[in-house]
C-alpha cells in the first residue's frame, strides 16, 4: 500500500495555488490528507466551508470526508455528485 500524500492549509487558505496544488497531486494519487491548521479557519463550521469549496473546485469526481480539522479527499474514475 503506497503512503497517503499529506498537505497542511495555513493563513493563506484556499488559494488558487493551493487548488492547483492538490489537483496536480491527484495525478498519481487516489486518496490526499489535507491538515487545516487554526489559522486558516476559526472553527469546525469554517473548516466545513472549506472542504465544500476546496472539492466544488476540484470537480465532481471527488469527495471527502472530514475528521476533525484532517480532510481526507478521494478521487473516482466517475462522476459521484
């Protein structure tokens, strides 16, 4: 089982690079860790916000689950939304 990619969001947020980011990793990846740091959001309904952005940006093919302020984004071959 190859390791899970692990990004971590900051003050800058969702930023267009961070986007890019993130798409440009699920080229050879299926599943990506994303950490929110406190900085970034202020709490769990902002952190939410976020993830429901970040995977609009991303296409319908992904989805996610969030546990905690740990957002775990899943690509599939097909349309899921």
């Amino acid at each position: 089982m190859k390791p899970v990619k692990r990004f971590q969001m900051g003050k800058n947020g969702l930023s267009d690079e961070f986007v890019e980011q993130i798409r440009s990793a699920f080229k050879g990846e299926e599943v990506v860790k994303i950490s929110i740091l406190r900085s970034a959001c202020r709490d769990k309904k902002d952190a939410k916000k976020i993830a429901d952005d970040l995977v609009d940006m991303l296409g319908k093919k992904f989805i996610y689950k969030m546990v905690g302020y740990v957002l775990t984004v899943r690509r599939f071959r097909k349309e899921m939304r």
